[in-house]
C-alpha cells in the first residue's frame, strides 16, 4: 500500500512538470490509501488555483480509495510524531497513518524526505 501525498496529486491534475512522475504509482489504484488530510489539501488548492468545479471533480476522483478518516489515536499519533521530528500537521499526520498501516508515502514535500518510509521525487 502507498498514500500518495498532497503534492502529487496536485501534479497530477494540474499535468504539472512531475506529473509522468506520479503516474507511475498512480496506474497501481488498488495499492493506494488516501487520508482525509489530503483530501482537504488538494481540494483547497484546487479549488483557489482552477476553481470550485475541478476540485470537486478531482476529489470526487480520490474518493474512490480508502478514505482513512483522522480518529483520536492518529491525531495523538500524529502529535507525537510533529513534535519529535519537528513536523507541519498535516505531514505529521500523513506520516502516523503511513506508520498505522505499514505503508510507503510518495511526496516531493522536502520535509518528508527523510523520512525513512518516504519515496522522495524531488521537485524539477
């Protein structure tokens, strides 16, 4: 299983300079797990940068997958996680769900690039 992060998704529907990139784990939709955190952030981009109509529609698409909803153990999870290794929350919390279900993050998000669970694509 992968949880693509935020930032590939966003490539991917705005055909950005990595979206070839994420194509590649992309063409694998039933290995991927998508929490609701970035659900959250790829609809607020979309929707402030091309409009109310394809955030819906890409949303609408994400929601085909597994939808890991944040409950009370990942957000303290999470929490840890932000303060030991001086992450956002958002990433903190894409990180404690990557850990919860065993799986690997796709992101060209810096900050997660060292995690150890991470395939980094950095950005061109």
């Amino acid at each position: 299983m992968i949880i693509i992060d935020s930032c590939g998704w966003l490539e991917w529907f705005t055909d950005g300079k990595l979206a070839d990139e994420y194509k590649e784990y992309l063409a694998a939709p039933d290995n991927i797990l998508m929490p609701a955190i970035i659900l959250y952030e790829v609809y607020k981009v979309l929707k402030r940068e091309v409009g109310e109509e394809k955030a819906l529609r890409a949303v609408g698409y994400m929601k085909n997958f597994p939808v890991i909803p944040l409950d009370d153990t990942l957000a303290l999870a999470a929490a840890d996680i932000a303060l030991q290794e001086k992450l956002a929350m958002a990433d903190a919390i894409i990180v404690a769900i990557s850990r919860t279900h065993n799986c690997r993050i796709i992101s060209s998000d810096s900050d997660l690039k060292d995690q150890v669970n991470v395939d980094y694509i950095p950005k061109k």
